[in-house]
C-alpha cells in the first residue's frame, strides 16, 4: 500500500479579494450623506477664519506647533494646559463606548475616516471600472489597452484624492492660504512635503488596498467590541426564525413551511467585508446595514415584509422567537455609566476652561550652585521666573517677596542693586521670562530651607496673586 506524500500544513490563508456590489436604501443614502458631511468638513475646515485681533492667526482651526498653542474657534490651549487633550481623549473613548454599547459598531459602518475613505475610493473605481460584475470580468480578463486605461485612470484618481487628504491635513498646522501659495511656489519646508508625501501613500493604500484587512486585522476595536455591547444592544442581524429553512424560490411557490430567505446571497455581495450575516454576529461586521437594503430590496420584489436582516437587538430576536413583543432597552447599567462619565468629563473641561485665569508663573529655583554667599553676608538665590500673559493685551505685575524678614531681589535687566519690588512687563499672549536674584540677611535664615513667597500684583485687573517656592542657604 502506498502512503500518500505529507501534505505542507499552511498557518495562512490567502486572502480573498471583496468586490462589494452597489446597493441603494435607507442605510446606503445615511452613509452617503454622512460621508459627504464628513469630507466637506475636512477639507473645509482649515479655511474657516476667525477675527482674534491684530498679530493673532486669523485661522479657526489652527494647531500651531512652532508656538506651541492651538486655536479653536474663540478657544486658545497653551502647551502646558495639555490636559485638555487628555479630556478630548476620554470623551472621544467614552463615546465610542456608548455608541457601541446602544448600537454596536455604528461609528465603523458610517463615520471611521478608514470607512469614509474606502467608501470614496470604491466610488471612484466603480466609476471608472463598474459595478461587481464588470470589476471581476476585468480582473480576469487578459492585459488589453482597455483595461491598462480603467486600471492607470482609477489609480490616478485615487492618488488626487490621496495627495488632497494629505495635503489638507498640514493646513491645520499653518495658515492655510500662505500654506498653500508655498506648497504651490514650491516654497514649502522639507518637513511638509514629507508629511503630505506620507499621508497621501498611507491613505492610498489603506483606502485603495487594504480596505476591509485594516477593519478585521488592523484595527483593535474589532477584537474587544464584544466586551462593549450586550444582548439590548442594536446590532445587524438575520431574523432566523423568520428566514430559515432558507432555500431557492421560484414564482408561484407556496411560503408555507419554508423561511424567507430565497437563498439570493445579496446580502453577501454588498457588504464591504464579504461576510455572511446569516452566519450570525462576526468580528468582520463594521455594522453599516448594507446587507438589509440589499435584502429589503429582494423582500420587496417578492411582496414579503422587510427586516429579514435589519438593526435590532439579540433580546428582540429572541424575543420575537418566542412569540413575545420586541421591547427597546436603552437605559441601562452600562449606557447609565458611559453617560454619567461623559457628562461629568464634559462639565468638568467647560468649568475649567470658564474658570482659567489669564494668568500664569512658573518659577525655577538655580539648582547648581544651591545659593551664593555675598560679601557683605548675605545670601543670595538664583530663580527663573516666568509668567505667562494669555490675554490680547500687555500686562504689568507688580512682584514683591515674603516669608523671610529683609527680602530684596535684583532682576537682571532692569536693577542693579537690591530692590523691595519690581514691575515685569509682559507682551501679549507670550511668556514673559525673568532673571531674578533674590538675597536674604543670613542672620534672618532659620534653617537651610525656607518658604519663600512671590507675591504678583496684576496692575491692571488689581489682583493679586502669591506662589510658593524655597530659599536655600547654608547648614546650621
């Protein structure tokens, strides 16, 4: 007898090229407007102008890195307030959690830039090669001049979009219209030109090549968005007990003891992953409701309710199963707690940003060497002072010490011996920095670390602040 030859065990399969089919519906129009919505407000956005007043970027969107500030509208964020970043981050989690949790992976199916961007880039090549059946046959078709023309015009329309995604991504960055005289002049930095370089390849191959890989493979969310929804949450689904036992279907046939489903695979052609719904909920779903128009689209032909596969709930499903009416739970434990996190997030940033003052110093104690001992005695210590004025007007403090009797100071620049107090002038919105010398008797230090106090008095409002900080001198 003879033994067949080992087979190779392979770890990989090949991956299987989707050819999504063009579908119209409900779901189909929302992701249409959505989409335009979405890129209108991308690429527009950057030439939004806004009035802050003279030597202020007239852009409302700006995130200007050489200054290290971002503008929103009438908003202004300083580096150092990067906590509201941090803030804008927890509610972006916190709402795609919700989301998920009322109507699983909605943001996926309609407003994930990976979707929205393939959804454009599948426009384009249908255009340009058809629908389903049309891209297969040109696929499989040998190399002719008809098909290096579609392929060389779907490419190319595809880098436009790219190199315009890309190109305005860096308008954020800087003011968009010089941006763009320069890119154009061929005066733009290095650091531009590779950055729309980088983003025009990426988008490229995401939208064009990679599509649904990045959604199954690529993208985390995938894998833990079942931790995410329950058995109330909207998700698409395929009525089994209304659709099974599925089969084909001829006109004239008799419905009964059969399912609805005939059996048409529309609902796999449209989807833009190639999966089964009628296999139940899989990782792969990005929850677009494609497959219920294609499927409301045959049930309406065949003069059968719709909804065979449509949004609803695995509870409703059930529900419905047993002969029972379907019940809509959106309030519960887990939309409760996304709510109250994304209410509390929220009221706490506004408080924030209504409370902020105009106003703020950091101060930088001379470290090396800890304190100099003068001539005359006394001890003298070496502190950078810092304040920054946020408002669209010069300031000027009034800055006097406390906590050590017999205080003076010496700012570099302005005094050259000791003083009680000193007025710092600052630009607007800039930081103004300061060289202090603060000297203290050594017969007034009572240990070799002491509190010292910076006492600020804003001239102008009439307000006064104090700042802590410590004065060092020698060991008993």
């Amino acid at each position: 007898m003879t033994t067949p030859p080992d087979e190779p065990i392979q770890f990989f399969a090949a991956g299987v090229k989707v050819y999504p089919k063009a579908v119209k519906g409900y779901f189909r129009r929302i992701k249409w407007q959505v989409l335009w919505l979405l890129l209108g407000a991308y690429y527009l956005l950057p030439w939004l102008r806004w009035d802050r007043g003279d030597g202020a970027p007239g852009q409302a969107l700006l995130i200007d890195l050489p200054a290290r500030k971002a503008y929103f509208f009438f908003i202004e964020i300083w580096a150092q307030e990067v906590y509201y970043l941090t803030g804008v981050l927890i509610l972006a989690a916190i709402g795609l959690f919700f989301a998920t949790a009322v109507a699983g992976r909605v943001w996926c199916g309609y407003a994930c830039p990976q979707t929205v961007w393939t959804d454009l880039f599948m426009w384009v090549e249908r255009k340009v090669e058809g629908d389903r059946a049309a891209r297969m046959r040109l696929d499989k078709a040998s190399l002719s001049l008809g098909k290096i023309v579609k392929k060389i015009s779907k490419h190319a329309v595809w880098l436009l979009i790219a190199l315009a995604t890309g190109g305005a991504w860096v308008f954020y960055f800087s003011d968009a219209p010089t941006l763009l005289v320069d890119l154009i002049m061929g005066r733009g930095s290095v650091t531009v030109y590779g950055f729309i370089a980088a983003l025009t390849a990426s988008t490229y191959l995401m939208a064009g090549w990679a599509r649904e890989q990045v959604c199954t493979y690529m993208c985390p969310y995938a894998r833990f968005q079942g931790a995410m929804i329950d058995d109330n949450s909207l998700i698409v689904s395929y009525d089994t007990h209304r659709g099974e036992p599925r089969g084909a279907y001829r006109k004239g046939d008799a419905w009964e003891g059969r399912g609805h489903c005939v059996s048409c695979q529309q609902c796999v052609v449209v989807c833009p992953t190639g999966i089964d719904i009628r296999d139940g909920q899989q990782l792969e779903c990005i929850g677009c409701g494609l497959c219920a128009d294609a499927c409301d689209g045959v049930m309406e032909k065949l003069n059968l309710p719709s909804g065979l596969v449509r949004f609803d709930t695995l509870q409703n499903l059930n529900a419905e199963a047993r002969g029972e009416e379907p019940k809509y739970v959106f309030i519960r434990p887990r939309t409760i707690v996304y709510s109250l996190v994304l209410i509390i997030v929220g009221m706490a940033m506004l408080a924030s940003l209504m409370l902020r003052s105009d106003t703020s110093v950091n101060i930088l104690r001379d470290r090396n060497p800890l304190y100099v001992q003068l001539s005359n005695g006394s001890i003298r210590n070496g502190y950078t002072f810092k304040v920054l004025n946020m408002k669209r007007q010069r300031k000027t403090f009034r800055l006097t010490l406390d906590g050590i009797d017999g205080l003076e100071m010496t700012v570099i620049g302005q005094s050259k011996t000791p003083v009680l107090q000193s007025d710092l002038t600052v630009r607007p919105d800039s930081v103004g920095t300061f060289r202090i010398f603060v000297h203290a008797p050594s017969e007034n230090l009572l240990q070799d670390s002491q509190t010292l106090f910076f006492v600020l008095h804003d001239v102008a409002d009439d307000d006064t602040s104090t700042y802590v900080s410590t004065f060092r001198g020698p060991a008993e």
